[in-house]
C-alpha cells in the first residue's frame, strides 16, 4: 500500500541561473564573475525537495513550461523522491527562471521571471484534493498567485506554513490569519511592518509582535547568522531566541536558499515529531539552513540524512 504524503508543498518551481562575483554589482555597474551554474530552484521546490532529503514523503502541486527546462527539472523531482503527479508542464508557457547573483561572501541578490508558475490556480488545489486530505504538513510562499495559496490554505486541516517570500507590501490580513505558522526572514519582515530595518534580536521580537497583531497565529522571523525568533499564540512564550550553529565567515560561500533549507526542514520535523516544541523544530531547521550555507547552489547545498 502506497505511504501518505507527510510533506505537501503548493508553489513555484524555478530555473536558477546563478552568476558567483567578487561583490554584487551597483545599479549601472557591469562585472566580471568568476563561475556561472545553472540549478533546480524555485522557493516552493526548493522547500520540498529540502523535506524530502530529511526523509518526509513529499509531494508538490507546481507548474512548469513544456520545454527543455520543464522536463529537466520534472526527472529531478522525480530522484528527488518527490511526488510529481501534480506538477504539470504547461504547453505555451516557459519554465519560471532566476537570475542570482552572488557574492564572495555569500550574499546574493535575485531576479525572477515566474513564466508557468503565474498559472497556479484554485482549480489545483481541487484536483489535488487526495494530497489537500492526507497531508500533515503544507507549505505555501508567494512565488505563485495568491488566491491560489488562500484556495490551498483554507482547504487543508494539518499545520500549514506560510513563507511571505518574496514579501508583499499589502499583504491580505486573511494569509496571516489561515495559516498555522507565518515565517518571513528579517528584511521580509521589516517590508511587512513599516520598520526601517530588523538587525537586531530585539528588533525582530518588535517585529513579530506587530506581524501578531496583524493577525498571524505562530510567527517565525529568520535572521541568518543570528538564528531565528519566534512568538506562539501563547502571551506566556514570549518571543523566544533560537540561536543558529556559529558558521566560521570563511566558510559561508552561499545563503542562497538558506531560507528554503530551514522551511523544508520545519515542515519535515512538524510533520515528523508533531508532539515536540516548536523550539525544537527550529534548532533542528536552524542547523539543516547552517549546513546549506556551506555549499553552493540552491538544493545542490541541502543536506541528506
Ligand atoms: O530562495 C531561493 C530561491 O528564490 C531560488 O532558488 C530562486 O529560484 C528564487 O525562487
């Protein structure tokens, strides 16, 4: 008898390209890079296939371009051990690409054309309507159209996880509100709240605290380096410091898709130990993001069990 799905993730897939640079260029500014990749990508994908390699059964409602890039990426999903019965290549539609840049220090900056990911519908979450019952844990970010993602939330019983990335200045209180666990990393966060910037511990707890009065129900703000912080339903909680793994500077060669490792990880925990803290879910996706770090590429760096 086939297993359940443990992981379900609605979203985007996408085609990185990805350019390695001494620093990231200014406005106007061309620069000669030092390596250029191309990799499987897309924050929703991403998130999956990082769930799958912690040892969930995963599957992902996408769609992809009929050409080259939409049959690469659907064989990938399938070694992946992902569940690829509702990821569809759509005729007429390219497959979403990214173009990254990133930097000695492994920062990066990102440019996306979303092509096939712009046709996410409502009408998936119905046609995927086994996975929407079965599933403990799904994952949705905002690569895809947004009615389709408030469609998929409310359909769905388990522990749902919203990543607000990339972030939406007005984002609809009804997202905040439907999902179990809203998580965005600091910059997101500060978009979201009007603050001019979250650098701090302390600004990131103000941050949640506002991201909570606008409705959020459990609210995780990523801060790389520093970890994470994170407020429950409960006042008595507080807004908890989840310190990440100290990663020695000569050794972080590329965040992108740190973000995505932590949320794959998350999801695979919840679902996985559903009776243990939230504070423990975060030190485990804290240190699957610290070990993606550490390799480049996208979900070429995530880690396997
Ligand atoms: O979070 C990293 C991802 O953002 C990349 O893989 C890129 O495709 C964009 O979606």
């Amino acid at each position: 008898m086939a297993q359940t799905t443990e992981v379900l993730v609605f979203g985007s897939a996408i085609i990185d390209f990805i350019c390695y640079t001494s620093r990231l260029p200014k406005p106007g500014e061309t620069l000669h890079g030092h390596r250029f990749q191309t990799g499987y990508g897309g924050k929703g994908a991403n998130q999956c296939v990082a769930a799958a390699r912690q040892g969930s059964r995963t599957a992902l409602v996408a769609k992809l371009g009929a050409d080259t890039f939409g049959g690469d990426y659907l064989r990938q999903l399938r070694e992946e051990q992902v569940n690829v019965e509702h990821v569809q290549q759509l005729e007429g539609q390219t497959t979403g690409v990214a173009q990254i840049a990133v930097s000695d220090d492994g920062e990066n900056n990102i440019i996306i054309v979303v092509g096939a990911n712009s046709q996410l519908s409502p009408s998936d979450v119905n046609k995927a309507d086994k996975l929407f019952q079965e599933a403990k844990v799904l994952v949705c970010q905002l690569e895809t159209p947004i009615e389709a993602t408030l469609t998929a939330l409310k359909s769905f019983q388990g522990v749902s996880i919203v990543n607000a990335a990339p972030a939406m200045e007005n984002t609809p209180q009804e997202l905040l509100q439907l999902a179990s666990i809203f998580c965005v990393n600091e910059s997101e966060a500060a978009l979201m709240t009007q603050m001019v910037k979250i650098e701090t511990v302390e600004e990131a707890q103000e941050a949640a605290a506002k991201l909570r009065k606008m409705g959020a129900n459990i609210v995780i703000i990523t801060l790389g380096k520093l970890g994470a912080i994170f407020g429950t339903c409960d006042p008595k909680d507080g807004y908890q410091h989840v310190p990440a793994p100290q990663v020695p500077p000569e050794k972080v060669v590329d965040t992108t898709g740190a973000g995505d490792a932590f949320i794959g990880a998350l999801a695979h925990n919840i679902a996985r130990h559903p009776k243990n803290k939230m504070r423990d879910h975060i030190v485990a996706a804290c240190q699957v993001a610290s070990q993606s770090v550490q390799l480049p590429g996208t979900q070429a760096s995530f880690p396997r069990t």
